[in-house]
C-alpha cells in the first residue's frame, strides 16, 4: 500500500522534533519535516507542493498563510486548553506577575481558564502580525517580567531583550493532526508524471537545472540547494529579464556559476529555464575550516534556536550598541559554554556595515593550506571586501600562528575593509601573551562572556525557559521542579556553563516519570556532574597501580579523585564526602582498600 505522503513546516526547532517523534509511530505515513516560520514557511510550501505531498501539517500563523497559497489540504497542529494550562503552571515556577500575548487560538482557551479558575493575567489578542509590536510597546510599559506567547510573538520579544515562554501544542495536538492527515490520499496526475520523466531526463544528464513560472517560483529544479534556489530567483527578480535568451554571471558561497536563461511560453504563462554552468574555483569550504553565510541566512538559524538571544546578557547587547560604530575588531572571551559563539553572531547582526557575508574560520581545524587561502587573489576572505570574518577559538593556535595572522591582518590591511570577531576560550588557553596580542595589536573591543556562577541572579528564569525549550524538543510536559531540588539546582556552580546547564535540564526532563522534577533525581544528576568534573580536572594519565604491569581500573581512577580532593580539604573527610556526593563509609571503603 502507498504510503501517505506529509509535508511537516514547523515554525520552530523543537515542534520540528516532536512532529519526527510522532511521525515515526504511523508506518503508513512518510513524513518530510522542515522547519520554517510565516512567510518562510508559505514559500517552502509553495515550492514543496507539486513534489508529491497529499497534506501539509504546520501550525498556527504558519499554517495560515500556506492555507493561502496551496492547494493541498492544510491541518492546523491545535492547541489545547491543557497545553495553555501546563505553560500557565511553568511559568508560576519563576513569577506569578507575567501576561499572555498571542492570536484568538491561544488567547481564547486562555480567557476560558481564568474565567475558570479565577487567575487574574493581562491576555493581549493578536489579529494581524503588525499588532504585535503595539501591544509589546503596551507590555513593555507595565514591567512584567515574563510573557507567554506564540512562535510569531516569541521571535519579536526576543529581538526585544523580553523574557518568553513559548506556548505550544503538546505530544496529544500532534497526534491528532497526523490522524488527520491519514485521512488524505491523492492520486498522482498526468502533470506529475511528465515532470518526472523530464526530472529523470534532466539528472540523467547531470544537468543543473531550474525553471521558474513568471512569478519566479520554481516549478522543477534537479538542485537540491533550496538557498541557492532562491538566491538565483532574486537574481532574476532583480535582473528584470525580457523575451529571449539572456546570460549572466553569479556566486554562491565564493562557487561562481553562469547562468544561461531561456524565456518561453506554454498555454500564455511565462516559464523560465535556467541552465547552471559551475565554474572552477578555489573552494570556500576546506574541510570544514570556512564557511560562508549571509545575513539571513544567520538571522534564521538565530531565530530557530530557542533562548539563543536570551544567553546573552542585556550588559553585552547595551556594550555592543556602544561599540558598533567605534571598533573594527572584537575580541570575545570567557571560559567554556558561555555563548561566545553566540555574541559573534549577535555583533554580526547589529553591524550596518560589512555585513556582506558572515565568514567563519574554525582555528581548532586550521591548516598551512588555510593561510594561502586567507589572501588568495581569487576569492580569499582577506582581499574581499564589506565582510565580517569570525575565526572561533582562536585560543587553539599557537603562539606562532597568532603572530602569522596578525603579520597577515596588517599586511593586507582587512580591517580597512572588513570586520573582525575573534573568541577566546579561557578554559583552555595555555598562554596569556596570546590574548595581550591579539588585543593591543589590533586595538580590539573586548566582550567578556559572564559565566553561569556569575549570573546567579538569572539562573532562575534562565532554567524555566530551558525547561520549556526542552519540553517541546522532547515531547514531555514538565511542569516544573520540586521546592528543594530547585534550591539545590540553582546551588550549584555549573563549570561547564550554558552548555552543561542545557544538557542537564534535558538529562532531567528525559528521565522525568512525573510532571516535577524530584529533588531526588537533581541529587543524583548533580552528584554525577561533580564527579565528572573532579574526574576530568585531573590528569589522569598519571595515576599508578602497585604492579607496573597492571592497567588502572575505573577504582584506580575514583580513588584517585578522591585523594586528590581529600587532599584539597586538608584530610577533612565529611568535607570530601559531601563535595563527591558520596557517603562516609564509601569514602572509607575507597581508601582502605586495594584496587
């Protein structure tokens, strides 16, 4: 039997995942899941349309606009009233004084359960996305410190330094769509048949090939590139083509192509074929250690990651404003998981200049082969212009390498015409004089990423939208942790930052049987975690046994670690048994015996 064939277009990430989650139960359905928000999400629609879908699931204002444009049946993932219920609950974890904002689906159930049971909340109706930004601005006025919205209003509190929770339909409201969508089958028609012979024809002659309806929508294409696709689509749009043949010339992440375009007519509508010829040039991508990206292209990957804004302290959005029209180099330091990454990208999107692409060099994969690249006559970033060149733990180099580039940054004058963003990692530099360099060399602002010890005041509300992040990733309607398991979670120092915080709170709502996080479960978690840190703290290749010939065993090593923190509390027993997360007698059972 011929599978249902569903085209999922979640406005975000974490929806994304839990669509390929409950698409994995139904084997009579093959489900396609992009993700893709509002006008984004109508244009993939239209263009994905004709690729043999019988149903679209989205969800929201998404689905809206694509029911617009489509023929195929579009379903609509709901909300439920519980779904606005358990947001409710989390967000009662961090303040009791938020407001709901968001269109009649959510806004509606959630009049019904104030009415319900008594809440007093501010609830803000959008009817059309230009609402939003008034009723943020009336928002803004009063204080609150948390909203509750939907991914359309989400997208445009972050952009607004707001602290958000993302109301969104749970694991049931997917389910119910995909029921839905087992209800629709269609028949494949002679139109999709003949495309598919030109298709085979087409790729059976390795040709690249697009041909666009005189909107300029694709209506076939034997590249899988969909950026480019509609980076040739602009292309036209802009070229204004007329009746005939025309050729012209392009670039795509430094790959240059012609482009040979043919207009014609089929039954009074305008087609065009493009025909792409690849041209030889150095690659922009040399085994992973460049890559190119515009400026939408990082505003979309910002955008789909929940709280990638919210990581960023407001003290470094106020510094970057300060420093946009002052500093041409920037330096962003702090110890490991402290979002570093996500500042560069953030300094790159405020820029109003040398924001042409977003070139990312990974120093930790830097080769000889990439010095030649950085001033190659052809296409290298350095003797490219209006630019921002980003090269990532730029710690990794040696002492050596640091002066080469900075040799290179001077000699080829970049900075005249480009933009610099360097991180720092911390955790790992084995040299100070590195950094000193490459601060006075190139007079460089300097962006110090807090880490999590010093954003205690934060960390609570900074918890509650992970736990709402990780809820919807993984399909789960936690509500929140019990009273002491989050006082002992909010305790602890996290040496391993944003990035061992998220991967904690995930570790707690997988492992979650009710909707409260036991305080139980967080002892556990957090034991575990100091170990692991004590563990790889030390050098554990020094470790010894009686007999040479003998390979330490997993003893060896946790006793190991428990000498050396019992060495650190001055033989205090009770004190190293506490920071270990292990009893006395275990601690006593370690050191008497022999491995």
């Amino acid at each position: 039997m011929k599978k249902i064939n569903v085209l999922g277009i979640a406005p975000y990430e974490e929806l994304n995942q839990s669509m390929q989650s409950i698409a994995e139960q139904y084997p009579d359905i093959q489900a396609s899941i992009y993700t893709a928000d509002l006008e984004e999400g109508q244009l993939l629609a239209e263009k994905m349309q004709s690729e043999g879908f019988d149903a679209i699931i989205s969800r929201g204002g998404t689905a809206k606009l694509i029911r617009q444009s489509v023929s195929l049946p579009v379903i609509d993932v709901s909300l439920s009233i519980y779904d606005v219920l358990s947001a409710i609950r989390l967000a009662e974890n961090y303040t009791d004084n938020f407001a709901i904002v968001g269109y009649p689906s959510i806004t509606e159930k959630a009049h019904l359960l104030c009415d319900l049971l008594g809440y007093a909340i501010e609830i803000q109706t959008i009817h059309e996305k230009s609402d939003a930004q008034t009723i943020l601005d009336q928002i803004a006025e009063k204080s609150y410190p948390l909203i509750l919205c939907d991914a359309i209003t989400n997208q445009m509190a972050q952009s607004r330094a707001f602290n958000t929770l993302l109301i969104t339909s749970g694991m049931e409201s997917i389910k119910s769509a995909f029921e839905d969508a087992r209800t629709i089958v269609a028949q494949v028609n002679q139109a999709k048949r003949e495309k598919a012979i030109l298709a085979q024809g087409i790729l059976a002659q390795s040709q690249a090939m697009i041909i666009f309806d005189q909107e300029y929508t694709p209506v076939f294409s034997s590249i899988d590139d969909s950026v480019l696709q509609d980076e040739i689509r602009q292309y036209m749009l802009a070229k204004h083509l007329n009746q005939g043949e025309s050729q012209f010339y392009a670039a795509h992440l430094g790959t240059f192509f012609t482009l040979h375009i043919c207009m014609y007519s089929v039954d009074d509508d305008v087609f065009y074929s493009c025909l792409l010829h690849k041209h030889q040039a150095p690659s922009t991508h040399m085994k992973g250690d460049i890559t190119y990206r515009k400026k939408n292209e990082v505003e979309d990957q910002l955008a789909k990651q929940l709280l990638a804004t919210q990581l960023i302290p407001g003290t470094i959005k106020d510094e970057l404003t300060h420093y946009k029209n002052s500093f041409r180099a920037y330096l962003v330091f702090g110890e490991s998981g402290t979002a570093k990454n996500k500042i560069a990208q953030k300094i790159y999107l405020d820029q109003t200049t040398n924001n042409n692409y977003f070139i990312t060099i990974d120093c930790k994969l830097a080769t000889d082969k990439l010095w030649k690249f950085l001033v190659n006559a052809a296409n290298g970033p350095f003797v490219d212009m209006h630019n921002t060149i980003f090269f990532s733990d730029v710690d990794q180099l040696s002492i050596d390498a640091i002066e080469r580039l900075l040799h290179l940054i001077k000699s080829t004058n970049v900075l005249r015409r480009n933009h610099l963003i360097f991180t720092y990692d911390t955790t790992h530099s084995d040299n100070p004089i590195k950094f000193d360099r490459l601060v006075h060399a190139l007079h460089s602002a300097k962006i110090y990423a807090p880490a999590v010890r010093e954003r205690k005041n934060e960390l609570n509300i900074l918890t509650t939208l992970l736990l709402n992040k990780m809820n919807i990733a993984c399909g789960k309607e936690i509500m929140g942790f019990e009273p002491n398991a989050l006082k002992a979670f909010l305790a602890y120092d996290w040496p391993g930052n944003f990035t061992q915080l998220e991967d904690c709170v995930k570790e707690l709502v997988v492992n979650a049987t009710t909707h409260y996080i036991s305080d139980h479960q967080v002892t556990e978690l957090l034991n575990k975690e100091r170990l692991i840190h004590n563990f790889a703290s030390m050098n554990i290749l020094n470790v010894k046994t009686k007999n040479p010939l003998h390979q330490p065993t997993l003893f060896d090593y946790t006793k190991e670690i428990i000498l050396n923190v019992l060495d650190q509390n001055k033989g205090n027993q009770s004190k190293t048994a506490t920071q270990l997360g292990i009893s006395r007698t275990t601690l006593w059972r370690y050191l008497k015996e022999d491995a």
